[in-house]
C-alpha cells in the first residue's frame, strides 16, 4: 500500500531511480559515507593548517600583534612572509574542506588562501587574543 503511494507521486522516472536505488543501495550508501569521511578528514586538515598558520604568526610577531585592533593587523599580516608552503608541504593530507562546505578541495597555497584570508586570520586572532583576556 505504501509502496504504491510513493510509486503514484514518484512518477515513471522517479520510480525507476528508486528501483535502481533499491538494487545498489549498499554501493551507493558506501560512497555517501566515503565521501562524507573524506569531508571530515579534509575538514580536519583545514583546521590542523589553519591552526599552524595561526601559532607561526604569534611566535614570530607576538610583540606586534598585540592590542591592535583588526584594520591595523591586516596591515601588519601582509607585510609579513607567512609560511603558506610549508604549511602545506606539512600537511599528509592532500585535500582541504573550509568550515561550512560539503565540498573537497586538493591542498594548495592557491587554495589555502581563498578560504585563510589575511582579513580572515587578522579576525581570528583578535577573537583568540579576546577569548584570552576573558580567560585571564
């Protein structure tokens, strides 16, 4: 009875897409799920890069960083030689997935700073220098 319901509002297209996902559900759901643990790994050393990035600009310009508010640390940050390369040359993992996207990406410099901005790195960490005064 069911089955003829969802057949009725599928139409013939649609339930020849369910017939054919019934017949290789177990490959199609295998994929899903290899995608979607490819997406959190990649989500994992976007963070891990990220993260680098992060703790090589506080050893080297911690004493010029501090209190300065975003406009003047986006002014600061591109003046600096911030390690891009290695950073990614440091990385096991070949691909990158920002926060927010179901979307993989092969793990580049190009790549890395379309979704690690200057203006976005200058935001975080204002918000970590923030978060530790709060702490503090």
């Amino acid at each position: 009875m069911i089955d003829a319901f969802i057949r009725s509002t599928l139409g013939h297209f649609g339930s020849a897409i369910l017939d054919f996902y019934i017949a290789n559900s177990f490959w199609i759901n295998g994929l899903i799920l290899a995608y979607a643990i490819l997406v959190v790994i990649s989500r994992f050393n976007y963070n891990r890069t990220s993260k680098a990035i992060l703790e090589n600009i506080k050893e080297n310009y911690s004493s010029q960083i501090e209190k300065k508010n975003v406009s003047s640390l986006v002014h600061l940050l591109k003046k600096a030689n911030l390690p891009w390369e290695e950073t990614i040359k440091g990385s096991k993992i070949p691909f990158l997935s920002p926060p927010g996207s179901i979307r993989i990406y092969r793990s580049s410099v190009k790549n890395l700073q379309k979704f690690l901005s200057i203006e976005k790195i200058a935001e975080l960490l204002k918000i970590k220098e923030e978060a530790g005064e709060q702490n503090a």
